[in-house]
C-alpha cells in the first residue's frame, strides 16, 4: 500500500527540508522568543511561507492557498529537524484568526501584520475572580463616556501581561441585559492610564500569570470588534482557537522525539532506558497518543477549509486531550531520569536546561487553565454527544 502524499508534495517535503538544512543555524535556542532573534526568525518564516501561510500579503502573511497536506508536511519536517515552528502566543494564534473572520478592514491592516511578526505582543482579559469556568458571570464594566469606554474592574491569569503592549479585553457593557448578550469585546493598550500588572508565581516557579486591574481606564470606541454586547460570540471564536493551540500535537511529537533521545542516554542498572520493555511500553503508548492527536487535528483543519463537513466533536477534545497527554510525555521524561528528575532551578545535575520538570508542572496547570480537563468534559458530553446537560443546584436562599 502506498501511503505517499504523490510527486508533487514529496517534492514540496524535499523544499521544507532543504530549507531546514540550510537555514537551521538561525532558529532561536533556548527560552528567549520574544528577542531580535525570534523576529528574525519569524520573518524568515514567513517569507518562505512555513508560518503564517494563509494569512493574505496585504495583512503581512504569505498569501498561500489553504493545503492541508503542506500544512502537515512542514509542521512534520520542522518536528523531525526539532527546529521551531515560528512565534505562536495569544496573539497570533487566537485574535489574528479571529481578526481575519470578525474584525473591520482598518484593524486588520493596523493589528496582523506586527503582531505576527512579534512586533505587538498581545494578553487576554478574560477570567475574573468570580468569573472563570462561568466566564459570561465577568463584572469588569465598560461605560460609553463620549468617544471612549471607561473600563473598572479586575482580571486574573493574565497571561504575558507583564510584558504585552495590547490587550484584547471582554467587559460588560450593558448591565441590564442578560448575561451572554451584555458583552463587547474590546482592544487597547496595556500603557493606557489606569491599567496595573502584579505577578502571579505559578508552579514552575515563575510568573506567567498576573492580576490586572483597570481603574477609570479609558479606550476609543471603535476599538470594539464585533458589534456592541455582541462580545460573547467574538469570545467563543476566540475560545475556539485557543483550544486548538493550548497543546498542539506537531509540539508533541517533538517533545516525543526529544524523549526517544533522552532514553537512548539514560540508564539504569547498566541498561538503557530505551532497552526497558516496560519504559519502552509507556513510550509506544504515549506515541499511539500523539499519531491519533495528530490526525485529529488533520480532522479539524480539513474541516476547516471544507465548510460543509462537522469536525464540532474533534475540536472540543483538542484541550483535554492535548494538554494531559503532554504532561504525561513529560512525566515519562522525568521517572527516565531517575532521581536526576527531581533536579531544578541551578542544580548542577539537570538535563535540558530543566524543561522536563518546568514543563511537567506547565502542563499540570493548563489541565485546569483554558477551562479545567472537568469542564471540558461537561463540554463534549453535552454539546458533542448530545448527553443531558449536568443538574443545576440551587443555591441555599
């Protein structure tokens, strides 16, 4: 049985590859993206179409037709090489599609083309103290005072804040209606008067998340996408897209590769890891996994670009299933390395820089954030296969 994708896309793996091979040495090492290097990178990228392949030229992308074989092929290429697929973040994976379907001609010409190429670093304001897994209970108000709103409230796990210079923000615009249809979904930017950032140390150790705070902030008008209390449906868009990229499997696979590397040098008893039936059982299941990830997501895309085909099932179990399956892969990673996984922060032990154990920890906190792994069930059950909906419990009067 041939299982080849035909002449004309071997020949595009072969472009992919010889790009890989002579442009490799340029990626950006390490955990610094957000630097000169990155932007480089990037804009190499997208030059040569293997990052923001479909986004229009006049928009800053590469003005591509949709292929999902060439979609997969790069991001199968770039896994083998273990070379990065270009700057991902909120920005450019969720508000730049969202921007492409729902935002007017001016912002998509003011906001695409510098936040994919890490010019404009964006945060999302969504969840508030008293508004996470029930996200349309948010009470952060927008009041219309001439030309601008005038923002007051609070959000938490404000991700990249400290370091974004937009924020893409749902408020509560019109108190009296009901809760889904009082929404706007707003844009502006994080050096506005009134704004205040404090960190939030997670569990890796370090502060991904933060508290923001707006006081009397106020925001242009038509800084608004979608129309006014029509937020809800820019969100879901959003939401959308988020679960799709929170855990993307071509990322797994490349953390799969780097684990077949790590058990091929560890050992134990004088054995490799690799040479362990039973490590090398968890490693072929954790494979099993990622294959099946990744044509769910083939599912998706296709869907994507075939209007007339229902992939509603296979998007809702992208999150639940992206994210624990990547914390498995990487707590496999650490039970390889023995008690050299307990190793962390500057101890002279660590393998990798550590990001087995930081990522371990990353990913135990995202199968609550972005909707916790229980939500997400509630979610595929009822809305993807139809169960009835979970009993409401009335609350003591």
């Amino acid at each position: 049985m041939d299982l080849s994708f035909g002449p004309e896309y071997e020949d595009f793996r072969h472009e992919v590859v010889a790009f890989l091979n002579h442009n490799a040495a340029h990626a950006p090492k390490g955990n610094d993206l957000r630097g000169q290097a990155a932007k480089d990178w990037q804009k190499r990228l997208i030059e040569n179409g293997y990052t923001c392949r479909t986004i229009p030229k006049e928009y800053g992308g590469y003005g591509a037709e949709p292929d999902i074989i060439k979609s997969r092929i790069i991001a199968e290429e770039f896994s083998r090489a273990r070379v990065h697929p270009g700057l991902g973040g909120q920005g450019i994976s969720m508000l730049v599609p969202t921007l492409l379907e729902m935002g007017t001609t001016e912002q998509k010409k003011k906001f695409i083309r510098p936040t994919i190429h890490g010019e404009m670093i964006w945060c999302q304001g969504y969840s508030e103290p008293g508004a996470g897994s029930d996200l349309a209970s948010l009470s952060t108000s927008a009041v219309l005072d001439g030309d601008d709103w005038v923002i007051n409230g609070q959000k938490i796990w404000t991700s990249t804040a400290q370091i974004a210079d937009w924020i893409f923000c749902l408020v509560r615009s019109e108190p009296d209606a009901p809760k889904h249809k009082g929404i706007s979904f707003l844009l502006f930017e994080m050096n506005t008067p009134g704004i205040e950032v404090r960190p939030l140390v997670d569990m890796t150790g370090a502060a991904n998340f933060n508290e923001t705070f707006f006081t009397d902030v106020r925001v242009p008008k038509h800084q608004i996408v979608g129309e006014r209390g029509q937020g809800w449906q820019v969100a879901n868009a959003i939401l959308g897209h988020e679960r799709e990229t929170l855990a993307p499997a071509n990322t797994a696979q490349t953390r799969i590769n780097a684990l077949i590397e790590l058990m091929k040098r560890e050992s134990a008893g004088g054995e490799r890891l690799m040479d362990s039936p039973v490590y090398r059982e968890r490693l072929m299941k954790l494979q099993g996994q990622v294959m099946a990830m990744r044509f769910n997501e083939l599912r998706v895309l296709s869907a994507r670009l075939n209007p007339g085909q229902d992939a509603s099932l296979a998007r809702m179990i992208s999150k639940l299933e992206g994210t624990e399956l990547r914390h498995e892969i990487e707590g496999l990673a650490i039970d390889v390395m023995g008690e050299l996984g307990l190793a962390y922060e500057d101890n002279p032990y660590l393998r990798n820089q550590g990001s087995w154990q930081r990522e371990y920890m990353y990913f135990l906190g995202l199968i609550i954030g972005g909707g916790t792994s229980q939500i997400q069930k509630n979610i595929i059950s009822e809305r993807g296969l139809g169960m009835p909906r979970e009993p409401k419990i009335e609350k003591a009067g």
